[in-house]
C-alpha cells in the first residue's frame, strides 16, 4: 500500500474542464495512486471532454447551481459508487464580458452569480453528498493562496473566495457531529490555467508573481493539485479546517532585493 492509501478508494471531482485544469492534475494523480474516479462537469460538452481524458472514469454533468441537479447527482453517483472517500470542489465563476472595472462598480447580479456558483455550491454539494462520504473521508475546495492582497484585475472574486475560506471551516464544524470528515482547501499561487487566461490582466500579474518566489520559477498546476490529493489521503487524517497555500513563497518574499532593485534602483 503507498502513503497516500488511495487504492480501491471513490474521489469525485468536480471541475475537470482540459488538460490545464487543476482538476485535471487531481484527478490524474487520483488515477495513477489507484483510485476511482467519478467527475462532475458543467454541460454535454464538458462531459465528452471528459471522457477522452480519463475514458475509465463515470463522468455525470451537473449545474451546481441548480439544487435539484445536485441532489440528482447523489442518486446518480451513489447508485454507482455507494461510498465516496473524498470529493473535490474545484468550482469558480466570474463574468468578466465587461473588461475590467473598479471594484466598487461591481455589478449585483455578477457578485451573487459567482458566489453562488464558486463558494455556496460547496454547501450544496456538502449537504446532498453527507450520506454517502465515508465517517473519515475528506472534502478539498481549491480557494486562492490570499484574498487580503487587493489584486485589481482578480477584482470580486477575492472576497468570494474569502468566503469559500470561512465556508470549509463551518462545514468541518457541522460534520464534525455526525463524522470525522475533513474539509481542507488547497490556495495556490498564480496559475497557468485556461480560467485565468480569461482574467484582464492576468499574463502581467503571473509574470511579476513568478518573479516573486523565492525560487524565480512560477508555481505549477501539479503542485497545487499535489497537494490537494494530500489532503484527500489519509496521510493528512490530523489536518482539518486549513488552507495550505502553495506559493512557491510569494508571502514571504516582498522585499525580495532583486525587485527592490528593479523599482527603486541603485546597487
């Protein structure tokens, strides 16, 4: 048995959408630890993307904004797994249509769609799945390594993954009176994915970031996704209510001399 004792055991994933995805690389490493996989995608045509990813996994579609979708999704999924050892949140939204504008023009409608979308589906696929998770199995939603750094260009989603932060900590709280299932989140740094491509701005912010790290090398979409299938295993069975943030040590490094240099000047 390896250390991440994966084998023979249920994941299901939500979130896969190409070979870029950080659900992808869970998945992936899901898949080559020996577990099985279940994915959850948004539509007909991200299943079909699916399927030629991981042709040997149940891929189901699910609008996790629809309740009834959801609860649905359980039928389906417990009809044909029965138990499921961990489940992946690995869900975001924003309606970026309108180019970038300052934070304080948010829009209502925007605001609401995407914290019902990237954060309160959490809840909802929590409570519809709480039957079928296994007494010590583990819940991992992909936040962001920090939402007190007021990156412009990422605009409302910061705060709405704040709450996808606070969220995972009241759910940890809630099971803990029925199980021992963990509810843990990966924050990774930037990422070269397809989902930030769509983020005004974002190249530039990457770029200064890679930059940032202590090591001068971006952080990668596997690292993140290593770390999540950490906190899936058993391997992490003390590590509850958590973020780790995988940032190649951005937080520590903001007066990296280097950059200092590059702005100020002098030797």
């Amino acid at each position: 048995m390896s250390f991440l004792e994966l084998e023979g055991k249920n994941f299901l994933v939500f979130g896969v959408a190409n070979r870029k995805s950080v659900a992808y690389f869970i998945a992936d490493i899901i898949k080559a630890e020996g577990g099985k996989l279940f994915l959850s995608v948004e539509n007909e045509e991200r299943k079909e993307a699916a399927e030629k990813l991981f042709p040997t996994a149940e891929v189901f579609t699910c609008d996790v904004s629809d309740d009834k979708q959801v609860k649905k999704l359980a039928t389906d999924v417990e009809n044909s797994a029965g138990t499921i050892h961990g489940i992946v949140h690995s869900i975001a939204f924003a309606n970026y249509s309108d180019g970038f504008n300052p934070f304080h023009e948010t829009r209502k409608d925007d605001f609401m769609q995407a914290l019902d979308i990237s954060c309160f589906s959490l809840i909802t696929i929590c409570n519809a799945f709480k039957e079928l998770l296994d007494k010590q199995g583990a819940v991992v939603t992909i936040s962001i390594s920090t939402t007190r750094m007021a990156s412009e260009n990422y605009g409302y989603m910061a705060p709405i993954k704040a709450a996808l932060d606070s969220t995972l900590t009241f759910l940890a709280k809630s099971f803990s009176h029925f199980s021992e299932v963990r509810f843990n989140a990966v924050g990774p740094g930037l990422l070269k994915t397809s989902a930030s491509a769509g983020i005004p701005g974002y190249v530039d912010s990457y770029l200064y970031a890679q930059q940032m790290t202590l090591r001068k090398r971006a952080v990668e979409t596997r690292e993140a996704a290593a770390a999540a299938v950490f906190l899936l295993s058993p391997a992490s069975s003390g590590v509850n209510a958590q973020k780790i943030v995988v940032d190649g040590g951005m937080e520590t490094n903001y007066f990296d001399r280097e950059n200092v240099r590059k702005i100020v000047g002098g030797k």
